[in-house]
C-alpha cells in the first residue's frame, strides 16, 4: 500500500500537492547543485534546531551537513504531498528535511559522552535575548532565567523537547510538528503544554531559590 510523506495510507485520508518548495525541488532533482537554493533556505533552521539540541557548535555543524547530505542523496525518493488542511503554504519538504535531522540528531545525541563547558552558553548566545548591555542588574537576571530555562527545556523528554524547539526555535505550525514527530496535532499541543509547564516551573523554583 502506498505511503504519503507523513507515513500515513493515502488511501485513508484524500492528499493534495501543496508543496511551497516544490519549484526548488524539482529544480533539485533535475541538477543536484541547485540543491544549494534549498541548502542556503534552511540552513539556518535546521542548524538552530541542531545546537539547541546538541548545546554544540561542532557537533550540530556536522549534524546539520550530514542532514542535508542525506536529503541531497534521497531527494528522488521524496514525494511532494500534504493534506488539505495543512493549507496552501504548508511545505512538506521542510517536513520531510527535518525528519532526517531528528534522526541524525538522535544519534549523535546517543553517541555523545560528555558536554562541554562552554555548551551553555553557546546555546544561549544562539537565541536567547538578553537585556541591554547597559542594565548590567537586569541582563544578569535574563541570563540567569534563560540559562535555568534552557537547562529545562534540555531536561524535557525526548519528543517534548523537541516539540518546544520546533514551536519556539524554528516556528513550525503544528501540522508541520506532527508531521517531523510522527504524531496527531493533538498529540503535539499536550507535548508542547507539559513542556512549558515544566519549564515555567522551573523557572518558578529558581527564583525563589534567588530569593531565599
């Protein structure tokens, strides 16, 4: 029985090409160095999911390359196909792209021993803002909550940690999550409420640690 890219039956659900990236795509396909157009788009994305991930530099560069060497080497095999709900900007390219990274990911993550001091702060440094550099008082207490932020969202679960990233880092609508994660829409809004959860109150502990 055929498959659609989010591993469901085609024939129990109706399908429709929605695929904002499909001209890049086919352009891909007929010479892989236009791959590049898709490679310069995502790149930034797929890097910023890794580090988040990884709190790595170099381990999330190698992560990010070696997911777009494997698009690169199975684009004939992707298919450009979405549900209509999932409206007409949906891309199921980036979908499918950030498939591959979670699975590259995943492994490194496995086969890491060890994270480095400066981990934090290079994560930090990749996203969070920070208050002016003139409110010294005030930039020390951003850090301070963004750093326990970040250890708790590091803390999560697998799949809630990485649909916190997805929503918050890389700003995927909840189809697009559901379809990276393998699950229901549903299934992603209770990841995504118990994480924050869990964060907030975290977040609620550490400040009254500082105060205590």
């Amino acid at each position: 029985m055929a498959r659609s890219v989010f591993g469901r039956s085609e024939h129990t659900a109706p399908v429709v090409v929605l695929d904002r990236d499909r001209r890049l795509v086919e352009a891909a396909r007929r010479d892989p160095a236009q791959f590049d157009a898709l490679y310069r788009k995502y790149l930034p994305q797929v890097y910023a999911f890794a580090l988040y991930e990884l709190a790595n530099h170099h381990a999330a560069e190698d992560a990010t390359e070696r997911t777009f060497l494997r698009a690169l080497a199975a684009l004939p095999r992707f298919r450009e196909q979405a549900r209509p709900e999932d409206g007409p900007e949906a891309s199921t390219f980036r979908v499918w792209l950030f498939r591959i990274a979670r699975n590259v990911i995943a492994n490194e993550r496995r086969t890491q021993r060890r994270q480095p001091a400066a981990s934090l702060d290079a994560a930090l440094g990749a996203g969070l803002s920070i208050a002016d550099a003139t409110d010294v008082e005030g930039s020390a207490v951003l850090r301070d909550e963004a750093a326990i932020a970040l250890r708790a969202v590091r803390a999560l679960p697998d799949d809630r940690r990485r649909a916190v990233l997805l929503r918050f880092v890389d700003e995927m609508s909840t189809a697009e999550i559901a379809g990276v994660l393998g699950k229901s829409e549903g299934a992603v809004r209770v990841l995504i409420h118990r994480a924050l959860g869990s964060v907030a109150r975290e977040l609620g502990a550490g400040r009254r640690g500082g105060h205590s």
